[in-house]
C-alpha cells in the first residue's frame, strides 16, 4: 500500500547535492548526522528533505546499514505525521524498532541506531498507551536506547528533545513519585533537556513544541503562557525542508485548538 503525499510539496525543500551540502549543517542540527559518504544516499536524504518519504526510504534501505539514518528518519516521520492508519503506523514503528536492534549489534557506535530505536518505540508507546507500554518494559528500553544516543553524539538536539519528552510523558502518567522512584522521570530535569535541545539546535521547532507540550501537560494553567510563546515561535519559523514544514503545522494547529 503506497504511502500518502506530503502535503505541502515546495520547491524550497529540494536539493541539489552542492545545495544539500551547503545546507547540510544547518538542516543536521537537529541529529548531527555525518554528510552521506555516497552519491547514492545523498539522492536518499534529497528525497527526505523534498517530503518523498516513501523515496527516501526505499533508497536507504537499499543501502543496507549504511542506509538505515536516512530511511528510519523518513518512516518516522511519516508514521508520526501522515499516516492516517492507526495499525498501518504502529506497525511502521515496530518494523523500525527491529532494524535499529539488529543495526545496534552490527554499528554499535552509530548514534542514529540508538536515536531511531527508541523514537519508534516511543511513538508505538503513544500509541498503544504509555502506561501499557510501561508495563511491557518499554519505558525502559527508550531511557537506555536515548542515554546511549546522548553519550555517542552529545550534539544530538533530538535525542535531548525525547529524552525531555520521556521525563514529561512519565510523570504525567504516573506521577512524580512512582515516575521518579520506578522510572528516573523527573520534571525538572525532563525541562533543562528541553532547553539544552534548544542550545544545541535553536531553529528547532518540534523542541519548542515538545517543551510547550511538556509544560501544557505538567503544569496546566501556571505555565501556559510560555507554552503559548513556545508553540507561537514553533509556528513562526521559516522551514527549511518537508519534516520542518510538518512541525510548523503542527505548531500553528495548536495555537487553534
């Protein structure tokens, strides 16, 4: 079954392999993902940034290993963002969360193997119920997974951002105590990842709306009016390729509801 169309294709979000490379650093904030070593992944991180997600995936994954950043990024992102089928997008994340195990044993030392395991088991925790997902051990594998992507790549603005999200999602499920004695969730320490992300990647909008959502969700009313700036900031940013338009959306149709 084919994978529905980014939304809000534009020429600004595709590349050439001299604009990618110019761009690179500035688009790679979010990962500090290393500049693709073959021409052939660097058409597959082309297709990303366009929002060809289904593309791009194809291409990585075709690369092997090697090709896992690229096409986990992109699946994720779509399952997050676009795909509609509650099944259909769980099962994405699983199919990823098995790569990333298997990618684990083979590049040990690759930050995005830890980072995308534990985004995709995240988001599936989402899915079913964060405090189901807790009861299958789930909780535990997306601490180590993102503690492991933090210590190979201490530049990885996402990685502080889930992490953020992990202390904030817990201790809003089950409390500060259980949440801190069982799970080492704390709400504190959930914001200052969030505003590490924010040091490391200032242009990020999905840290802003991640931050705004933590707040939103852990102190209601006492703290709305940053979450409110946060996710005004989310909205207002200039996006620079298709995952960055999607978290501009998101940010405005939060700004709505």
């Amino acid at each position: 079954m084919a994978w529905n169309t980014f939304p809000h294709a534009d020429d600004a979000y595709v590349y050439t392999p001299a604009t990618l490379k110019k761009a690179w650093a500035r688009l790679h904030a979010c990962d500090a993902e290393p500049y693709p070593a073959t021409p052939e992944l660097v058409q597959a991180w082309i297709a990303y940034h366009a929002g060809e997600f289904e593309k791009a995936a194809e291409l990585g994954l075709a690369q092997g290993a090697e090709g896992y950043a690229v096409a986990h990024r992109a699946t994720c992102v779509y399952a997050t963002y676009l795909e509609t089928n509650e099944k259909k997008k769980l099962a994405l994340f699983l199919e990823v969360a098995e790569r990333c195990e298997e990618q684990q044993e083979e590049q040990p030392k690759n930050a995005a193997a830890y980072y995308w395991h534990a985004y995709a088991l995240g988001r599936y925790a989402q899915g079913i119920s964060v405090v189901k997902a807790l009861a299958q051990g789930i909780g535990a594998k997306v601490k180590n997974s993102l503690d492991a992507a933090i210590k190979l790549a201490p530049k990885h603005a996402d990685a502080h951002i889930a992490l953020g999200s992990y202390h904030a999602e817990i201790v809003d499920k089950v409390g500060a105590m259980i949440g801190g004695l069982t799970y080492g969730a704390k709400k504190e320490e959930g914001y200052k990842l969030f505003k590490k992300a924010l040091e490391l990647n200032p242009e990020t909008a999905i840290g802003r709306i991640e931050y705004a959502n933590a707040l939103a969700m852990l102190d209601g009313k006492k703290k709305m009016d940053e979450a409110i700036a946060l996710y005004e900031a989310a909205a207002a940013h200039e996006a620079r390729d298709a995952t960055e338009r999607l978290d501009v959306e998101l940010a405005k149709a939060e700004l709505e509801d």
